[in-house]
C-alpha cells in the first residue's frame, strides 16, 4: 500500500527517576501556532488539514513538524501480498520524504467522519475514521480508514506521540460503531 494513498518501554520508564524521564527539547521547527494545540481535537484538525490539498499545492511542512512530539511517529499498517499483516515506522520527516511528493502530485483531501477521544490526565487517545479524496470535488472517496492518535498534553500545549493507521479493505471494513451514525 503506498504511503500517500496513506510498550515494554513503560518498565524501562516507570524505573528511570522522574529526574531523568524529562524529553529533549523540541527539534528547530517553527512553534507550532496555540490555535493548533490547544485541545484534542484541534491538534487532530490540524493534522487532517495540514496534509490536505488539491494536487500542485505545495503542504506547510513546518506546520507538521510542529504538531509532533521530538520522538513522535507515524505507523501505517496493512496486509501484504503474502496476507501478512504488517506496519512501518516513520519519523515525520520519513513521511515529508515519502509521502509528501506523491501528495502535492496527485493531490489529497483526507477529512476525520467520525472519532472518539478517551482521556487520562496528560494522554489522550484519538479513534478517528477518515475518508480520503484526490479533489474535494471527487463524488467518492478513494479510500477511508482509521486513525488511532495518541496525544500527550505537557501542561502547555499538545503533542502528537503517534500516529497509527489502517486502511479499510474488503476484508477489513470499518464496524458501524467507527462510522458516523445512519440518517
């Protein structure tokens, strides 16, 4: 599946002294705008919106950078030729390297139909189902999915930690409870 057509570490952690779990600072990237991090579901906005657009339109990268956590990552998974289920972790600049090129050629609208957020103190957990178009245009989407984001709130602003996600298949559907209720 093309990109653009898109926990045994918590022992090690919970054993290192609170003293020396604190991250790095964020990388040299543009601050990420308040109106992007404020929330759950503005961080989760912004991600839909800053990969969006019609094909020759050039994607904020800085705008991207700045949603992500300095370990953050995104995971695409799928089913390989062999059945095979699989993933593939990338930082954000794998994605801008992969997936970028393909999205501003082709063009790429990919908008969130329905989500849930479940939350606990500094973490948030996202589910949300997208649909993906080449044009906003298009009759039909080219492909829908699910997102499951994982945020982290670190008392000033949202981070995205990761990004995890499947394509919808035959063989996979999306359940009705992932779906935006029936008329």
């Amino acid at each position: 599946m093309r990109l653009s057509i898109l926990a045994a570490a918590l022992a090690l952690a919970t054993a290192v002294p609170a003293a020396a779990q604190t991250a790095a600072p964020p990388p040299a990237v543009a601050a990420a705008a308040p109106a992007d991090v404020a929330s759950p579901e503005a961080i989760v906005a912004a991600l839909y919106d800053v990969i969006s657009g019609d094909a020759g339109v050039a994607r904020d990268w800085d705008r991207f950078r700045a949603l992500f956590h300095p370990t953050g990552r995104l995971m695409p998974t799928g089913v390989n030729a062999e059945g095979v289920a699989r993933t593939r972790v990338l930082t954000p600049e794998d994605y801008i390297t992969l997936a970028g090129p393909g999205l501003v050629r082709d063009g790429f609208h990919e908008r969130e139909i329905a989500s849930r957020t479940e939350r606990f103190g500094h973490i948030a957990h996202v589910w949300t189902t997208y649909d993906s178009k080449r044009s906003l245009s298009d009759a039909e989407p080219f492909m829908r999915g699910i997102n499951s984001i994982q945020l982290l709130n670190d008392g000033t602003r949202w981070w995205v930690i990761s990004v995890y996600w499947q394509g919808e298949t035959p063989d996979a559907p999306i359940p009705p409870e992932y779906l935006p209720p029936a008329n």
